[in-house]
C-alpha cells in the first residue's frame, strides 16, 4: 500500500466519524470517499429552482459543484459584475439566495467549522440569510482543536488565498507566512467559529475523503 492509498484509507476510517460529530452538533454531515460521490451528494440537497450563490471556494470548483449550478441554477454570481460597485451588490444580494456554496479553512475534528474572512461576505452567509449552506470539505482540513483550525486558518490558508488577489501588499502575499497583520488589504478580517448549527440542518457539511482547496 502507498502512501496514498494509506492516506485515503485514513480518511475513509475518520471521515464517518467526524460526520457523526457534526450531526451532534445540529449539522446535516455526510462523508462521501471522492469527488464524484461528493458532487452527487450536494446535487440532491439543490431544487432547480434554487438562487444559488456561493463565497470564494476552491474546492467547490473541484468537484465540479460551481461549474454544476451555472449550467442548472438561477445563480447570483459575483464574477459577473461589471463594475466594482455591482460586484458588491451583487455579494450583498447573495446574503439571501436559497443555497449558499462553500468550503471551509478547517473543520475540528469534534464537529465545528473554522473560518477566517477578509470582507466578510462568506461568514456572513455561513451564520445568517441564505436558507441552507452547503460546505464541501476535503479531509486534509480536518484538525484536532479549534487552536489548530484557527492556525491553519491563519498560517496555511490565507497564504494561499492571498494568491487570488494581484497586487495584494500583505506579509503572507510576501513571505508566504502569516504575519498577522492588521492592513487593510488583510484577508484575516474576521475568523468565525461556528459550533452549532442554527436552525438545526441548515448547514451541510459534505466531508470528502480527498484533499481539496487549501
């Protein structure tokens, strides 16, 4: 066995377990080996009739979900704005579609989502306004505390992230290591840590035994 059957065998041992963990918490949690079963599983949570909007994800363009609801959906997408003022109305707008899609910076192992924001707009979605959430999260986000979510959050998510955005002057678009800073242009605005689910079932968490996003 090599190292990467060895790693999705792990997550195929974890990833059920922590789905039940989150179901504790009032979350709709499912675990789902690959990507297509992930794309099947958050396809049959979604009406065609849905507005689906969705937050800065790259995992929900992996598995193919973005790409899905644009061809299947009335859809509130923010890329399409002309101006920079449209852009923000129509992020405004999203805050109260009927499915809002994300990922997530980690997932604690005992059933809480951590997540770390610059305008605000994704947190914003997560805890209030769109019907349901559905968060797609790749295994390698999972950790063991919400210490460790907030730090991978900080020190390997928002160096990555920053990428998506030219001329950003913060330390990590720098160094590639947090600096916590307090810039402006910070993508660190906001760290939410949600720990239950409010109304209960109205955020899905799909956990997904590859790795995803960053």
């Amino acid at each position: 066995m090599d190292r990467t059957d060895m790693m999705h065998r792990m997550y195929d041992i974890k990833g059920p377990l922590v789905a039940k963990k989150f179901a504790a918490r009032g979350f709709e949690a499912v675990y789902c080996p690959t990507k297509e079963e992930a794309l099947k599983q958050a396809i049959s949570y979604i009406p065609e009739t849905d507005v689906v909007s969705w937050g800065g994800s790259v995992s929900i363009n992996e598995i193919g979900l973005r790409p899905y609801v644009l061809e299947h959906n009335p859809v509130i997408d923010r890329d399409s704005a002309k101006t920079p003022e449209e852009r923000v109305e129509l992020m405004r707008k999203a805050l109260l579609c009927d499915t809002f899609l994300m990922g997530t910076n980690a997932a604690v192992q005992d059933g809480q989502l951590i997540n770390i924001d610059g305008n605000g707009n994704r947190v914003a979605a997560l805890c209030y306004g769109p019907k349901q959430v559905i968060a797609i999260v790749g295994m390698n986000k999972v950790v063991p505390t919400v210490e460790a979510g907030i730090e991978r959050a900080h020190t390997v998510a928002s160096p990555q992230n920053i990428g998506r955005f030219p001329g950003v002057g913060t330390p990590c678009a720098k160094t590639g290591m947090c600096g916590h800073c307090i810039r402006p242009d910070s993508v660190c605005a906001q760290v939410v840590r949600t720990r239950i689910c409010k109304p209960q079932g109205r955020i899905k968490v799909i956990l997904v035994g590859e790795n995803l996003g960053f």
